[in-house]
C-alpha cells in the first residue's frame, strides 16, 4: 500500500510548492483519491501515478480546497483515454465512483464537464454517492465515514456536510481526519491505527500529539497535512514542538511525500 501526498496544504493563499489537500491510495492495484484539491490530477500525473487505475474518489466536504480541482482530475481521465486506444481498452465499460457529502456540488461538476469538448462522452462511467456515516465501500478497500462538527451541527432535515473517514486494506488502517474541530470527534476511530492523517489548518500540531499522548491511543505514526499559514511560517519549529510530545512517530506532510504502509 502506498500513500502519495498530492497536496500538503489548507485553503490559504497560494504557496510556493505546494497544493491545496489531496491524497492518492495505492493498493491491491487500483487508485483512490482522497479529497481532490487544486491540480491533484497534475501532480499525480507528474509523480508517475497511473490514474487509469482510478476506482474511487471521496470527498471529506466540499470546501474549495478539497473539491477545486475534481472537475479537472474527472476531465484528464477522459482525456488520457481519447489519447490512446489501448488506455480506451482499460478504461472501457469501467465504473468511477465519486462520493460527496453534497450531491449538488457533483451535478455542478459534471455540468462543467458537459460544456468542455466532447460533451465528457467517455468509456468509462461515472457513479455519484452521497456520503453519509457508516460504511462506503467493502470491495478492495473498506471505506467508512464519520461526521464531524467543522461544518457544524446540520438544522433540522438537513445532511451532515463534513466527514472523516477510516480506511481498512492489506491489513492495515488508516484514519483521515479530513477538517474537523474537536480532537474528542476522531478519538473513537484511532486506535490500532497504523497511520493517522491530522489536519494542522485549524490546529497546532503539537496540541494534538498532547491529546494523542494523553488520550494514550495505540497508534503507529501520525502524519500532520492540511497545514495553515501558522505551520507554514514556522514549519521546521513547528515540527520540532510536535516531536517533543511524540518522537520521530511524528511528521509533516510535504507535496511529493510517499509513505510505504
């Protein structure tokens, strides 16, 4: 299993190399994206990715800087097909699944699409979920997702719009905290994790390796992304603080990083 950061960094002003939020997952042969921010499809292209093995793509919520650059990831996988016939071979009769926790911001996607060339006509299929608690996918990768309040408590009749999710494959568990606003939301989830993904765009790193220690969960590594300005000012400092608290079982999320699980 292989995890490729694509995208190390939160909604700020534009950073000198480095992308808004995106991770790609590498197992049993196929590709999944885990939100799809700013050219996401660019840089796994550039990093050797082969994106044609792409099966599913799953948004934690749609903020700008975990959905900006899905109409484009969706976009070159048509075109890479229509580039050649052998990729057309692999990619004939195949089925993307695309989970968001807000089906509008999808029929606003595929919009864009049909006005691009070609009217998106693919081989391929794309297959809209909405994201909701509980689990997503079993086959391959086992997916699960769970709401968390960074969006806030949705009003009456209304979905929850902002999820973490837990990730199971080759006998290894990943937890994706995408944005969330209380370390007590993903506590549940942690344990036995081999990899813990924490948000660093509304929180100190080394806040939550206190929690993390405090809370005395059994947990492999944790990696820091999503970083907001104030890690970004001060990152090497910042990571020496969060490595007082938990060691070198720590790090920070760099474009290009990829972790072998």
């Amino acid at each position: 299993m292989k995890l490729h950061i694509l995208g190390s960094c939160s909604g700020t002003e534009p950073m000198p190399g480095r992308h808004q939020t995106s991770l790609a997952l590498e197992t049993g042969g196929s590709l999944y994206f885990l939100d799809a921010g700013e050219n996401c499809a660019y840089s796994s292209y550039l990093l050797g990715i082969d994106q044609l093995r792409t099966r599913g793509i799953f948004i934690s919520h749609t903020h700008m800087d975990h959905v900006g650059g899905l109409p484009h990831l969706l976009w070159n996988l048509r075109k890479l097909c229509t580039l050649s016939p052998e990729n057309q071979g692999r990619m004939a009769g195949r089925t993307i699944h695309v989970y968001l926790p807000d089906l509008e911001v999808f029929d606003g996607v595929y919009k864009m699409l049909l006005g691009s060339e070609g009217n998106y006509e693919t081989v391929f299929s794309l297959q809209p979920h909405l994201v909701q608690d509980g689990l997503l996918q079993e086959e391959g990768l086992r997916v699960e997702a769970s709401h968390n309040l960074h969006l806030g408590e949705p009003a009456p009749g209304e979905r929850w719009k902002s999820f973490s999710f837990v990730l199971a494959a080759e006998g290894r568990k990943l937890v994706c905290s995408g944005d969330f606003r209380d370390f007590s939301e993903l506590l549940p989830h942690l344990s036995g994790a081999d990899l813990i993904l924490l948000e660093t765009g509304h929180h100190r790193a080394f806040a939550l390796c206190q929690e993390l220690k405090d809370a005395g969960v059994d947990f492999g590594r944790v990696l820091f992304y999503h970083h907001g300005v104030e890690i970004l000012r001060d990152f090497a400092g910042e990571l020496a603080l969060a490595r007082q608290v938990l060691g070198d079982r720590v790090d920070f999320a760099q474009d290009g990083m990829c972790l072998v699980l």
